[in-house]
C-alpha cells in the first residue's frame, strides 16, 4: 500500500536539528513543511538546508497553515500540553517532545482532545526505542524475568550549563529549577519500565500510588556563585527551588515497586542510562558508561563452570532476543543518537498515521508518565505522603 508523505512542521529549531539525520532517512514517508521558531536566524539556518519550507514565528499562525499535516514540538517543556491542544483543535496530529505535560489539568485536557478529535498523538520518549531497552522489553514478554517484583530508572546529566544564558538569565531547564521542587523530568526513567512491565495495557498492571522526595538543593547555587559571582540572583540561598536529586517510589496495583531518580545539576560523568530489572527467573543491571557492559543473569541459565550466580553481558543474548522492532530497521536505526531512538519516534509516529492504530507511546502513557512532575511536586510539599495516580482512561479506552 502506498502513502502520500506526511506534511510534518517542526517547532522549536534548535532542538528539531537533532532529527535532521531522521527526516533525511523517512524522506520517502515523511515531508519536511515547515519550521516554527522565534529566531529568524535558527528558520534561516533550516530554509538554507531545505530550501522548499515555510517559515514562521508565530505558532498561531503556523497551524492555520492547510499544507501541514502534523507538528512536532521540540519547543521547551512547559509549552507542550498547550501546543499540542492547540495543535488537535487546529486538526494536526501531534508529536510531542517530554514531557507532555506539567499539570493534571493539562493531563486530562489533552486526553479529552485525542479523544474527540481522533488524532494521532504520540510523545517522543527516545529512551523506549534504545536497543539494549527494546531487547529487555522482548526478554520481559518472553518471561526471561520471571514475575518482576522491583525496578529502577534514574537520569543523571549534568546539564547545568543548559540552565542559562550567555547574559546569566534562565533558560527553560533554569525556570524549571528556580520553580518546581520534585521529580522533574521523569519520562526517560519510567517510560522503558512501563513498557517491560506492560502497564497501561490491556489486563495489564497500572501505576497506583507515588511518594517523592527531594535533597538539598547546594549545586546550582555554587554554580552560579563561581560563573556570575556571589551578587547573582543564582547565586543566592534559597533561589534554586528544585533539590540536587529526587526520588520517587511507585507502587503498581499488583505491588511491583518502582524507584526512579533524577539528577541534572549535580557534578558528575553522565550516566545516559540506569536501570535495573528484578524478577523471580532473573535481573538485568544497565551500564554506566561506555566501557562498561549491561549485564544479565538468568536462573538455570547464566553459568560459568560450577558458577551459577554469574553476570553476563546483555550482548551474549542479542541478536538471538533483539526486539523485532530493532531488528527491522537496525540497518538505519544503529546510526542514531539515544542508542537509535531518534530514529525510531519519528519512524513510529508515522506509521502509527499511516496504519491508523494507537502508537507504541500513546496519549495515555503520555500524560500518566508525565504526571510524575505534578504529583511529585504534591508529594515533596507534604514531606513525602503517597498520593494517588488518577486513571486517565476513564472512558475505558483502550
């Protein structure tokens, strides 16, 4: 069956340069329309690569655009959720950089609008599509595991040049820290372990109750004492909002237990991954960094002489349980950055459009995901009390 390429915009610039590569790879399936930034220069820059797209500044203006099929919002965090509405009343699908949202209300707003419209909405978790997580979620499915009783997801980057400007003024990431106090980019640690245990799903598992809490919040501050000096606003006790780290526990309806980490300021090496998978049959630890292996064990399985309890490296089982996913496409995906994930949102994003069925990352793992951020914000303020996940599909879809 042949398809007419999609007619996709890309708003935000500078974080949409990232899929280039992508776009240039689905050049048969998917059309580059538009870019949407408030910086002349960045449309600019996309209009001498791409000679054929419009430009724009103005969002409004841009979904008036009858020539655009969809948009992808690489726009910063906190716009999301109002984009995206925007965006399905305006009759676009919509791909959506994390996190989709940052309120409850938001949360259900944008429910109820995928579910009117009927749209394709999708969130671009790349951390879901990375090969060693995908042949995790395919060791999962075939039991490898056993019943898994504890995870773990953690995001450690330090990024604290990302939270602001030349000029010492906040980027998003510093409004963010200056704001907020809790689990604050949550997606990249539960997203992968949602999809390993299959919650959201059918007679599957769902996330039932969280508690959160946060460090002292000292890196920032120090930060900005030795960048701007001691009379920056940056500089001040009490400015930075948001602690060092933040944990939150999650307990499933089941009583799996899950415990995520998010740490972007403090200093140290990035760990792109962390993750760790127990089950009755076998576990799975993620690597570090670089020179170091993910490693598995399996019960009965994972011997070395008379040694029964020994880690192997993820490696020895792939490709024989690579997900079928990667092994399609792991021609082009292997290229991409986040271990292929870049590739792959864009690829399922259209061929969710294309074949007209729910994607791998629909509105509802978008929204439950994402309100981790408010509901630990919740939980932080009373010291730690468990708080409630609400039940988005509510209308019972599926």
């Amino acid at each position: 069956m042949s398809y007419q390429p999609l007619r996709l915009a890309i708003v935000g610039g500078n974080r949409g340069a990232r899929f280039e590569q992508a776009l240039h790879a689905l050049a048969d399936r998917l059309q580059l329309a538009a870019i949407c930034d408030i910086s002349d220069e960045v449309t600019q820059a996309w209009k001498e690569k791409f000679p054929w797209i419009r430009t724009y500044r103005s969002y409004e203006l841009m979904l008036l655009d009858l020539d655009i099929d969809a948009v992808f919002l690489a726009s910063p965090m906190l716009l999301h959720a109002k984009q995206a509405i925007a965006a399905l009343d305006a009759g676009k699908h919509v791909l959506s950089e994390v996190i989709a949202a940052h309120t409850l209300e938001d949360c259900w707003e944008l429910v109820e609008k995928v579910e009117k419209t009927g749209l394709t909405y999708m969130m671009a978790e790349n951390y879901c599509f990375s090969r060693s997580n995908l042949a995790v979620k395919y060791m999962a499915e075939q039991g490898m595991f056993g019943e898994i009783t504890y995870l773990e997801g953690g995001y450690f980057h330090e990024l604290r040049t990302s939270v602001h400007k030349p000029d010492g003024s906040l980027t998003w990431r510093g409004e963010l820290h200056h704001t907020y106090n809790g689990l604050n980019y949550p997606t990249h640690s539960i997203g992968p372990i949602s999809h390993w245990l299959g919650l959201n799903r059918d007679g599957g598992d769902r996330m039932k109750t969280m508690s959160t809490f946060a460090s002292n919040s000292r890196s920032l501050q120090a930060y900005f004492q030795e960048r701007f000096g001691k009379d920056h606003l940056g500089s001040q006790p009490g400015y930075w909002k948001q602690g060092d780290s933040a944990v939150t526990n999650i307990v499933t309806e089941k009583g799996v237990l899950i415990t995520l980490r998010v740490d972007w300021t403090s200093v140290r090496p990035h760990n792109m991954r962390h993750y760790v998978v127990q089950g009755t049959e076998g576990a799975y630890l993620s690597r570090r960094h670089e020179q170091e292996d993910d490693l598995v064990w399996f019960n009965g399985r994972s011997k070395q002489g008379e040694v029964e309890e020994q880690w192997e490296p993820l490696a020895k089982y792939q490709p024989e349980f690579d997900h079928p996913t990667w092994k399609k496409w792991e021609d082009k995906a292997q290229s991409f950055r986040h271990g292929g994930g870049d590739f792959f949102i864009l690829e399922e994003f259209v061929s969710a459009i294309e074949e007209r069925r729910q994607p791998l990352v629909d509105v509802y793992d978008a929204v439950t995901w994402s309100s981790i951020f408010p509901l630990s914000m919740q939980s932080q303020a009373s010291g730690g009390q468990p708080v409630a996940f609400p039940e988005f599909r509510r209308n019972g879809a599926e």
